[in-house]
C-alpha cells in the first residue's frame, strides 16, 4: 500500500488536529476498534484555485515560496460508527473497525506530530455530494466544492527519536 507523508501548514491546524486525537489500545487486528480518530480523505471536482505562497516550518525545515495550487482532496476526520462485534456487542472505535489485518500499533496521542496517508485501493464509492468549506486559504464566504470519492485514509503517526 503506498504511502504520503502530510505536513500541516498551519500551527493551529497541527493543535487542532493532535487536541482531537483519541487514545489507541492494543487489541486483536480483524474486528478490532481503531480509536484514534483519523483523517477519510476525498478527492473533490472544482477545487478552488488558491492565490497564496507561504513559508512553511516543520521538522524538515523551513520552506520558502511554496505556492499553493488547486485543491485537490477534503479530509473529513472519522466519527464513532455503530460497529457491532459477533455477539452483536458494541466496538469501542473513533469511526474505524479493522476487516482485515494484524493487531493494531497502539500510540501515544501525546506524542502525535503527523499523519501518514494511505491510498484507497480501489477508491470509495462516488458521494457526489456538494459541501461549502471555509478555511484560512478559501475567503470568508468559503468554496463550494463537490465531493467525489474517498481515495485517502490518514492515521496520527509519532516519529521516534532519531
């Protein structure tokens, strides 16, 4: 499954994003509650050009005259589902339940400085569905965009001391 690293552009996205993470457990792989809540990306059809070129920092180092382009995904974060075990129990999970895999890595939401995205093979069914955003880069009236397909999933990730 391949892979991309995000980097938050914004510091109060990057606090935003670790406020929410929830606490991971250690638990079985298939059926197994994924509780930290993660990012379902979807790509989206007419998506706003953006007029902005910043400098960005992380712990790559500064970037300068990184212009932004066109839109191209709208990262929703997951919400508790009503997932239900084979004695029809609930799940405890932040919107994800594991069908097929090994136990899960459990993280520390402390630790959370990133999130690692995995393509969606084959992409989600289509959800044409057309939503209003409002971010820093879009102007207070926001953009309507139409929503396609979910094509990414991103986890909270930690990166061990080097």
């Amino acid at each position: 499954m391949r892979h991309r690293r995000i980097s938050c552009v914004l510091p109060m996205v990057i606090a935003m994003i670790i406020a929410s993470v929830t606490a991971s457990s250690a638990g079985g792989g298939a059926g197994e509650g994924v509780t930290v809540n993660l990012l379902n990306c979807y790509t989206i059809q007419n998506g706003p050009n953006s007029p902005y070129t910043l400098s960005v920092n992380d712990e790559f180092g500064v970037q300068q005259h990184v212009r932004l382009g066109k839109a191209k995904l709208l990262c929703k974060f997951s919400t508790p589902g009503p997932f239900v075990n084979a004695n029809g129990l609930p799940i405890d999970n932040a919107g994800a339940v594991v069908e097929r895999g090994p136990i899960l890595t459990a993280i520390d939401q402390n630790a959370v400085i990133e999130f690692n995205c995995y393509d969606v093979n084959p992409p989600g069914a289509k959800v044409n569905l057309v939503q209003t955003v409002i971010d820093p880069f879009s102007g207070a009236a926001g953009e309507n965009i139409a929503v396609q397909r979910l094509s990414m999933v991103c986890a909270p990730g930690v990166a061990p001391a080097p």
